[in-house]
C-alpha cells in the first residue's frame, strides 16, 4: 500500500472508534442513575462492594494504558524482546502488593493512602505525599492522553486536539456522573477492546508476514529475540537486571502505593476479593505484555527490508505502531478503528482512574480536613467538583508531553522519579516501627531530589545510544557536544533505576535521621489527633502486628 493511502480513516472507523466512547459514557449514565441516592462515600469507593473480577479487568486496563498500545511494540521494534522480562517484576510486584500492602490499607478502613502517613508519622508528611501524588499524576496524565493523540493524528490523519478533548470530556463525563463503579465497569469493558485490537492486528500481522514460523525466523536473524542479557551495568537501557530489579521498583511504586491501585482494592468486598483482583490481574497484565511484545516482533519482520522510520516515512518510533496499522488493515473498513478504539481504551482508562483517585485525596486529605462538618449532599457535590476540576488540569496538561520524548520511557520516568521515594515512605512506616516523623520527613526530601536529580538529568542530556543500544542503529564516536562525566554515568543510569534510587536514598535518610533523632516528631503528638484517628491508629497497629 502507498503512502498517500495510509492515512485514510474512512466512515466505519470513525463509527467503530465512536461507539467506544457512546458506551463508555452510557456507563457512566448508568451507575449515576443507579447510584443517584447513594452516599458520597459509594460514589468514591463504591460502597466497598466490589467483586474481584472487574476490579481486576479495571487495574489491568488503567495501567496497560496506550503508553503499553503504542509504545511497547515500538520498544521491541527497536530494541528487542528482552520487554517480555517484565513479567517478572509484574510477578514479584503483584505478589508483594497483595501479601504485603493491601492487608495493611484494607483493614485499617482509610479511603485516602495518605491517611496512613498521618496516622502513622504527622499531617506534615501527609501533606507532602498527596501534593507529590498529584504531580505525578496529573504528568503521567498528560503523557499518556497526547502521546497517542499525536502519535495516531500523524499517521492516520485522526485530528489531534479533537482526540485530546474528546478523552478528557468523556472521562470527566462518566467520572463525575458516576464514580469508581462507572470507572471499573467502563475499564472492564476498555479492557476487552484492548485484547480485541491486540488480536486483530495480531492475526492479521502473522499472516501478512508468512506465518508464525517466518515471523520468528526473522526476528531471530535480526537479534530481536537475545532477550537474557545479564550485563549488571546500571548505565545500559534494558538488561534482566534494570528490568527485573528496577522495573519492580517502578511497578511497585505504581502498584504498592498508588492511591489509584489501592482505592480499587479497598473497593472490594472482602479482602481476599482484594488479593483475588490483584492476581487475577496479574494475569491480565502478562496477556498484555505478550500480546504488545508479539506485536513488535512481527512488526520486525514486516519491515525488516524496509524500515519506515529510517526512510522517514514516520517522524518518531512511537508512530510505528499506528503505521504498521494502516499498512495491514487499511483495506478492511472498520479495523483501523477498532485499532485506535483499542488504544484509546487504554487512555480512557487510565485518564479515569487518574481523575476519580485525584477527587479522592484532594477530599479527603485536604478538603475534609478543613470543612470537618460537610453533609452527604455537600460532600457528593464537592466530589463530583472535583472530579472536573481534575479532568480540566489533565486534559490542558496533555500539551506539556510533547516535550517528553518516547512514551514509555517518559511515562515510567515519572513513575519513578516521584514512586520511588513514595514507596520509600510508605515501606518506613510499614516494615521499619522505629522509623520517627523527621526520618520519614527527611528522607521523602533526600529521596525526591536524588531521584529528579538523575531523572532531570537524563532529560537534558540523553543517554548515548551504546547505553540505550537500539538494534537499529549503531553508535557513533564523533558526537560534536561535550559531555561531562556525571552525564555519562549518573545521568545516562537506566531510567527503570530511578525508582530504585529514590526508595533506597529515601529508606536509608529516614533511618539515619530517625536514629539521629530519636523519638522526635515533627509535627506534634498524637494528642491532636481526633477519637476516630485514634481509632483507625488503632486498626493500623494491629494490622501491622498481623501482618508483619
């Protein structure tokens, strides 16, 4: 097919890729209707009566988001099969989350994670963890709404900004009208047009390319499958290590600790229903990560006598996939649009999430704590507010992203630059008892500016490609810019090796202050604390006796 043909969307990929957001919003319509007489507190955990199942198929689709559709396969593309290894973090994170995490959160009955911090150390630290939640978030966000907006927008022609706002208005829309229940029901529902898409292009791509047996044969030849490279050098891209050992840092900082993972579990009805979602889930996320590694392969072979981006028929690698889309299923009306209804499920899911979590703690970690008195009409309102005020900050961030680089490696930089040291925190409190307020304190401070120091870092000055190694291209030594030796070592680390350095910096600051210290506070004693934080201090402790 010509290139003048491959950005052509026709009618019924238009409608295809409209139904998804006509059913998305009718979810929405529908728990609002459903739930209208329920109380504020349904609307943000709904009701803590949800099942395992589609709270599992939830978690999967938030957090495969299009970062996962798009990038992914590109990745691969480029860099080879050793993706699939995170599938062993995703193992190790599912598995610490569930034994580890959610027993401590589920059974002390808090709404917010922060609330945690202030129980167990000061309102300070609370304080602190929310604002930089809702940084990171309200990033991650726009990363993950404009890279695929622009992504499909140069390829397909699919208008850009009309993308952007209509994501951000229908997210808001079934968010605001009907809370966690409309976000899991919808993601569930995203979540089965995400393996749908997968599948098409899938089988579609594998017979285009001669058959399964051809489709390995070349990415084999082409060194796309050398996938075990245990090269311990914290400097190199994607090795087992930085994938297995970092990316568990970075996934359990998503997972162990987010507010948006942790509100869904806390949803369920029971907590073995909590755990159940986890590894359902888990499940879900390793069908999702073959089917996008796959897709990369047999990308590979499709054009491994032509690249497109090297003939500059793409101007970045994250609009291979997109292109590889039109080139396969562009005679076939309708499945370009279920392709780009399946990589916008993903950031619809994502974008929810992000948006029911952020009304969550900014309600309860900020306005609660100021309007102690609000009544259950009040209090929906308010939550319902916030929820567009949330989508509105997203949605007008998106722009800021263009300026982030490839979307999985800009995605997950975030992810570690601010869930490294939060996960730090969080293990201070769970696993160190001895651990004060100014350890925590102090080594939140310690484990934020390491941590954005190497990521801010690595922004300014790229890794060089004998780092990055992408398979394509071939490094070379007459590079005209000076480079400093923090550049090329602390700056060129691993970007999956930031949540491990923000965790480490921050575990070890908290215990060296808090040994300093004592058993100093930092922001008064517990005698401030209210009856119903005593009791819910209460729970936590005999939680962690429990657990630990």
């Amino acid at each position: 097919m010509d290139d003048e043909q491959l950005g052509t969307f026709v009618s019924w990929d238009y409608v295809v890729f409209a139904c998804l957001f006509v059913v998305s919003s009718g979810i929405g319509v529908f728990f609002a209707v459903k739930e209208r007489k329920n109380p504020s507190s349904e609307f943000l955990v709904g009701g803590r009566q949800m099942t395992c199942g589609p709270v599992a198929l939830s978690l999967t689709a938030s957090f495969m988001s299009a970062v996962t559709v798009l990038g992914a396969p590109s990745d691969v593309y480029r860099f080879g099969g050793s993706f699939v290894l995170f599938g062993v973090a995703y193992t190790f994170v599912v598995i610490a989350t569930a034994e580890l995490f959610v027993p401590v959160f589920y059974r002390s009955g808090i709404t917010s994670t922060y609330e945690y911090l202030e129980i167990r150390f000061c309102k300070g630290v609370r304080m602190a963890a929310t604002l930089i939640y809702i940084l990171q978030t309200i990033l991650y966000t726009g990363v993950v709404v404009f890279a695929p907006a622009l992504a499909l927008n140069q390829v397909t022609g699919f208008n850009l900004w009309g993308s952007i706002f209509a994501t951000g208005i229908v997210c808001t829309f079934y968010c605001t009208l009907g809370g966690l229940k409309a976000v899991v029901w919808t993601d569930a529902f995203q979540m089965v047009v995400m393996v749908v898409g997968f599948m098409t292009v899938l089988v579609q791509g594998t017979r285009k390319t001669g058959g399964a047996a051809s489709v390995w044969e070349v990415a084999k030849n082409g060194n796309r499958l050398d996938i075990f490279d245990f090269d311990p050098d914290p400097l190199r891209r994607h090795t087992f290590w930085t994938i297995s050992v970092g990316g568990t840092f970075t996934w359990l900082g998503i997972y162990g600790v987010n507010q948006s993972t942790i509100q869904r579990c806390i949803s369920c009805k029971t907590e073995t229903h909590a755990k159940l979602a986890l590894y359902f889930n888990l499940l879900g996320l390793l069908v999702i990560l073959v089917c996008a590694v796959f897709s990369g392969l047999i990308m590979y072979a499709f054009y491994a006598n032509c690249d497109p981006w090297t003939a500059q028929s793409v101007t970045a690698p994250d609009q291979l996939m997109p292109y590889f889309v039109m080139e396969i299923l562009g005679d076939y009306p309708g499945l370009p649009g279920l392709f780009v209804a399946c990589a916008f499920s993903g950031t619809l899911s994502t974008v929810a999430a992000s948006i029911n979590a952020l009304a969550t703690v900014t309600y309860e970690d900020f306005v609660k704590q100021c309007c102690t008195n609000l009544s259950n009409k009040a209090s929906g309102w308010i939550s319902k507010g916030l929820c567009i005020v949330f989508g509105v900050a997203c949605t007008t961030m998106a722009i800021a992203a263009s300026y982030m680089g490839g979307v999985v490696q800009a995605a997950l930089s975030i992810h570690g630059m601010c869930g490294g040291p939060m996960l730090g925190l969080f293990s201070l409190g769970i696993i160190f008892p001895w651990t004060n307020s100014m350890g925590a304190a102090g080594g939140l401070i310690v484990g934020i500016a390491l941590s954005f120091w190497a990521g801010v870092g690595a922004f300014i000055y790229p890794a060089l490609d004998i780092n990055s190694r992408p398979l394509s291209l071939r490094y070379c030594n007459s590079s005209v810019f000076h480079r400093s030796s923090l550049a090329d070592h602390w700056y060129s680390m691993s970007y999956l090796y930031y949540s491990a350095v923000g965790f480490l910096a921050t575990v070890t600051a908290g215990l060296l202050i808090s040994f300093i210290t004592g058993t100093l506070c930092c922001c008064g004693s517990s005698t401030l604390l209210s009856s119903h934080d005593l009791s819910v201090s209460a729970k936590v402790q005999h939680t962690l006796s429990v657990c630990l």
